[in-house]
C-alpha cells in the first residue's frame, strides 16, 4: 500500500511545502539564527496573495508574487530587528508568529477567502511534462540553487562563517546586517511562495494555514544534520530529513496510527537529533582540545 505511485506522489506533494521553507531555514539556522514564524507567514501570505486575485481581480501569477513578496517583507523586518536592534532572534521571531497570524485573521475576518479564479489550483495540482508534480519540480528547482549558493558562493561562505562565530566573522570585515537580512528575506520570501501553494491546493485562502508547520520545518534541518548552534547543516541534509518527516506522518495515515501520537513521536525525533548533535559537537571539541 505504501510503494505506489500515488502514495510517492502524494508524499512529493506534502512534503514540498515543509522541504521549500526548510531549505531557507537552512540558510538562517546555518547563520546561527532561527525563525519561528514561518507558519504565521503562510498564513499572512495565503490570506493577501488570495484577496489580490478575488477582490483585485488579479491573476494567479500576480497572487502568487504578492505572497512571495509579503513573505519577503516579512523576513527582512526580521533581519533588521535581529541585527540592529539586536534582539534575540527567538524572541523576535516568536512575537511575530503571533503578530502575522493575528493580522491574517484580522484581514480576513477569520474567514477563508473565496472566490479565486481557477487558475489558482494550477501551482499544486499540474505537472511537468505530464509526470514530474509542479511543486516537486519547485523544490528540484530551487534545491539546486540554494545549494549551489551555499557551496559556491560568497553569500554561502558568510553564513558558515557568521554561524561559526558572528563575533569573529564581524571583526574580519563581513557586513553581518546586509547578509543576515538576505537570509532571513529569502526565508521570508519561500515561505511566501509555501503560502501561495497552500491556497492552490485548496483554491482558498486560509487564514489559518500553516499552523504549527515551524516546528516540521526546524525538525527537518536538525534530523538533517544542520545545528540549532549555527555553523552546520546542508541542503541535501534538510530534504533527507523533510523527506523522513513526510514518510513518517504518511506512513503513519496509512497505519492507521492517531495523529496525537504522531506529534509525540515527531518531537521525540526533534530531541534526538539535538541531542545527537550535542554529543557530536562535544566529543569534536575533546578531540580538539
């Protein structure tokens, strides 16, 4: 029942929205911050990319724009706050979760937003060429490109610098404002494009949509291998673990298993992972010294 092609497909579909913000979260948490907010993102993002298209009379493409481009916004606030005013990024990324759902469902009125034109499912439902799913391709896509970013680049070498040791990465001369904002607005602006698929999948827009998906997407770059310590983590890793995140819970509908029980079990994993990676980052610094 599980290796079936619609089973696979169903998972590829699933786990693109968690994979896509899991791999700008990738970028923050290697840069040793974190955001806890991009649950409330999608749902900021689903409700106004929505509202252009059936209230703007905008097309799909267009509403897809506005969420990214919200999301963007969104993450550049974060990046300011962070490092301007240097507030902890746990402390402002929390704030906003509640300030970005609260403001979804101001908009809304808590209400879904209908009334969308029916090139709006397109995002979720086509695929390329008539095999490989849109948002798979979406996240093959931009796999590639963040990766190569992060491996090739001199925005990639600063985030594994600045993860290492911000102190240090300051004094040799990098501008920690100027990248530490690129990754939390790229971040910002994934998540975006997550909330722009969640409202194709549904053809509405949710305010209430991604509830609850900051904690599948930290989970998926610790069991990926990446730090909440900074300096660690990789693209690969991040769709590895997205992909053990996405079996998991499909699995577990197939088995029938309760939903309740799933969470405990994926918390169970999510403190594994830190604790594994807190004895291997311990037993690399006894060999060091």
């Amino acid at each position: 029942r599980f290796l079936t092609t619609g089973t696979l497909s169903a998972i590829a579909r699933q786990s693109a929205l968690i994979t896509i913000r899991a791999m700008g979260m990738t970028m923050v948490m290697v840069s040793g911050g974190i955001d806890l907010s991009v649950g409330s993102i999608v749902g900021l993002t689903a409700v106004v990319g929505s509202i252009s298209m059936a209230t703007g009379g905008q097309t799909a493409l267009v509403g897809i724009l506005v969420a990214i481009l919200v999301g963007g916004l969104c993450g550049i606030a974060h990046g300011t706050a962070v490092t301007t005013v240097r507030i902890p990024p746990f402390i402002v990324t929390l704030g906003a979760m509640g300030i970005y759902r609260g403001l979804a469902l101001y908009i809304s009125n808590g209400n879904a937003v209908v009334g969308l034109p029916e090139s709006a499912g397109y995002l979720a439902e086509r695929t390329f060429l008539g095999v490989v799913p849109v948002p798979l391709l979406l996240v093959i896509v931009l796999a590639l490109l963040i990766h190569f970013t992060l491996s090739q680049t001199r925005l990639g070498r600063y985030c594994y610098a600045m993860g290492s040791n911000i102190e240090a990465a300051r004094f040799a001369g990098i501008n920690i404002w100027r990248y530490q904002v690129t990754y939390y607005a790229i971040l910002g602006a994934l998540s975006g494009l997550a909330g722009a698929m969640e409202t194709s999948r549904t053809v509405t827009g949710q305010p209430n949509a991604g509830e609850t998906y900051e904690l599948n997407v930290i989970a998926s770059v610790v069991i990926g291998g990446g730090s909440l310590s900074g300096g660690q983590g990789t693209v690969v890793g991040t769709i590895i673990g997205s992909l053990i995140m996405g079996v998991l819970a499909n699995g577990g509908n197939l088995l029938q298993i309760s939903p309740f029980i799933q969470k405990i079990v994926i918390g169970t994993v999510i403190i594994l992972a830190v604790t594994f990676d807190e004895f291997q980052r311990r037993r690399l610094q006894n060999v060091e010294g």
